[in-house]
C-alpha cells in the first residue's frame, strides 16, 4: 500500500511539474523578451531592424549571419493590427508570435509569394482584414520578425532598407 502512495505522489507531481513548465515558463520568456525590448528602446508598433550579426552584435544564441533581422512588438489590446512586409528577390518570410512564444503566422517574403499581409487582432477583431487580408487570433502582446537572406553586407544593407516599407500599425 505504501509503494503505491509512493507511486501515485510521484505521477502527481510529475503531471503538475510537467503543466507548470508547458504553461510558465514560455510566458515568462516573452515576458522578458518584452522587458528587454522596452529597455533597449524598442518602439511599439514600429518595425526596427537590426545590426548585421556578428559574434560582436549576437544578442541571441547562434542567430545566422546570413539573415537580416527585423521586429515589431505590438499588443491589440487597443483594436487589431496590420502587419505587412515588401517582398524580397531571396529568401524572406514574416512570422508572429504570441505571448506564450507560440508561431501563430508564417508568410513568405519571397518573390511570387503573393503575399500582402495578415492583421492580428483579438478575439472580438475583424475575421477578414480591409484588403482581404487574412486574421490571426492574438490576445494582447505579441512580435513579428522579419527574417531575409543577406549573406553580404551589401544585401543585408538592402534588406534593411525595405523596414521603412513594412506595416507594423494599429488598423484604425
């Protein structure tokens, strides 16, 4: 009888460590993404790219020199938001996340993709957006990146000049 106390406090324990880590810790990490963001400066709703990456520039663990970085932070707490980016003659593509670091949206960013854009909004937001444009569901908080191959400065220059044509605004 005592082992199988034993046995079933184990289990229970395990089942309630196992929810903890699958529904904290991923919270907790867009939470801090979001406290270093605001602390480095990074606007709302305003897509910023960044520097080339380097071992001098790497924030991130291993994140590829060959890629050109750009990210918005948004919330639609306030109404949805349109979230677009130019098209790029190489590889490209636009994800979101939500705030528990979940990839809720993949486009491609290549030419011939077609893509337009997606607008993020709430559960209460628009299910089609102004231009046809597809919805995400996401509460609150939320980041998009822009990932480009640039294995070159000069295209890493390139791609970082298109962030001035991407969309990162509230719909209204």
């Amino acid at each position: 009888m005592r082992w199988m106390v034993s046995c079933l406090v184990l289990v229970i324990s395990a089942v309630v460590t196992h929810y903890f880590v699958l529904t904290s810790i991923p919270g907790f990490i867009m939470t801090k993404a979001h406290e270093t963001f605001e602390a480095q400066g990074l606007p709302v709703n305003t897509w910023v790219a960044s520097p080339r990456q380097t071992p001098q520039t790497q924030r991130i663990v291993r994140p590829s020199p060959d890629l050109s970085y750009a990210v918005c932070r948004f919330n639609t707490e306030d109404g949805p938001v349109r979230i677009s980016a130019p098209i790029w003659d190489g590889y490209g593509s636009l994800s979101i996340f939500n705030d528990q670091t979940d990839n809720i949206f993949v486009g491609g960013l290549s030419q011939g993709s077609g893509f337009e854009g997606v607008v993020a909004a709430g559960p209460d937001g628009p299910s089609v957006g102004p231009n046809g444009e597809p919805v995400v569901q996401i509460e609150g908080w939320g980041v998009a990146l822009i990932r480009r191959l640039a294995p070159s400065e000069d295209r890493h220059v390139q791609a970082a000049g298109l962030v001035s044509g991407a969309v990162c605004e509230p719909l209204n």
